[in-house]
C-alpha cells in the first residue's frame, strides 16, 4: 500500500491528491490518502480526512511490510 498523509494543519493539499489520485490506476499497489483539511475528493484511492493515533500507526504498520519503506516529509 502507498500512503499519503497531509497532516491536521488547516491548509488545503488538493493539487497534490489529485496527482496521487491520477496517478493512482497506473500502478497496481492500494493507494490511501489522509487528506487532511482538503476538499477534493479521490476517485481511485481510499481516503479519510483525519485519523487518531491507533488508525494512523496501523496504516503506517500495513505499507511498512515490503522491503522498501520510504518516509518522506513534506
């Protein structure tokens, strides 16, 4: 799984789902998407705005299994 995280700041990351959303069929890995305080809506990856601290972890845990793990902060 790909996971994108925006964080609970209160700034909009739209154009940033949107090319995750976009590029999302081309690969065949499960995209999800903590899309934060954005408004755009992802058509093909799972979403959900905002997650507490046992949710978040345990996504981190599901795309943290393969033998690459990237980390990237924004």
């Amino acid at each position: 799984m790909i996971f994108v995280t925006l964080g609970t700041q209160k700034f909009q990351m739209n154009r940033l789902i949107k090319a995750v959303d976009e590029m999302a069929p081309g690969y065949s890995e499960e995209f999800f998407v903590q899309t934060g305080s954005s408004n755009y809506t992802p058509r093909n990856c799972s979403y959900k705005d905002f997650m507490d601290a046992e949710t978040y972890n345990k996504k981190i845990a599901e795309c943290s299994c393969c033998d690459h793990f990237y980390y990237v902060c924004l």
